[in-house]
C-alpha cells in the first residue's frame, strides 16, 4: 500500500454546482492524504453570505459530494463535516497535518495559520491549488455556471464578449 504524503489532511467549501476546479481541490487532497477531512459550509453559516444567487441547500450539496466521492472511488478515506465557520475544526484538531485551498482562498488559510499560531497549534502546511480555467481562459466558478455563461466542464455556453 502506498504510504500518502499525510496521515490527516483537510479541504474546505461550499461546493455548489460541483464543477471541474472543486473536484481538482478534492482529488489534490485524496492524492495526498490517508485521511481526508472535508469541511461542507453549512446554510446557517450561508445565510450570513449575500450572494447574487441561492446557494443549494447543504443535504443536496453533500448528496453531490458524496456520489463524486463514490464514483471516484475514494470510499472510506474520508469524513464530512459540517462547517459552521471560515475555520472548521482547523483550530482546534491537532491532528490535521495540511490544507488544501484554491488561489482563492489561500488568504484564509494563512489566516488560519496565524490563529493557530495563537492557540499554540502547529501550522498546517498549505497546498495551494491554482485555479481551474474554463475555455475563455477565466476561473471555473459556481456563480459563472448559475449565470449560464459556462458548463461544470468550463465549455462556454453564452458569449460574454462586447458587441
């Protein structure tokens, strides 16, 4: 059995419209992780949040999750958890040897870092993963895919370019 890079390793999101930069996220971590922790943002802590689009309810997003997770075959290696906070358990787990984030959110993960720093926590080390693009060369994101502008994949389906 190959040894993973960590025995404990966590990654974060809302993971709405599962699309091709999230599962880059998930399979980076499962790459490199025995244990992967996935912190899912719960609707209590999305409805602090304003956003210019609803957000899927979170039995529906762990639903998702759940079936990618099983179709990739990543079967036991993993638990999900309901995130309540920017943090997670990330400040209180001693356990979670490393994190990975998106260029998106590397500033919370350095923020985590400080935090535990202050809490006398050992700093996670941070994977950080470049974001996905789709075929007009801009970020894969939720908000695009609602709008109807790309695919989960990144195909462009509306154009966005001036007249």
């Amino acid at each position: 059995m190959n040894r993973k890079k960590y025995r404990t390793l966590a990654v974060g999101g809302t993971f709405d419209k599962l699309h091709k930069g999230h599962e880059k996220l998930i399979d980076k971590a499962f790459e490199l992780g025995e244990l992967v922790l996935i912190g899912l943002t719960t609707d209590k802590m999305l409805k602090s949040h304003t956003k210019l689009f609803s957000i899927t309810r979170y039995s529906t997003r762990k639903k998702e999750l759940i079936k990618y997770l099983k179709n990739e075959g990543y079967k036991n290696a993993y638990q999900i958890i309901p995130l309540d906070s920017p943090f997670g358990i990330t400040l209180i787990d001693e356990e979670i040897e490393a994190l990975v984030v998106s260029d998106e959110t590397s500033n919370r993960a350095n923020e985590i870092n400080t935090l535990r720093g202050e809490r006398g926590l050992k700093p996670l080390i941070l994977i950080v993963i470049e974001m996905v693009l789709s075929e007009d060369a801009v970020p894969i994101s939720t908000t695009r895919i609602k709008r109807g502008e790309i695919d989960r994949d990144g195909r462009v389906l509306l154009s966005t370019k001036p007249k």
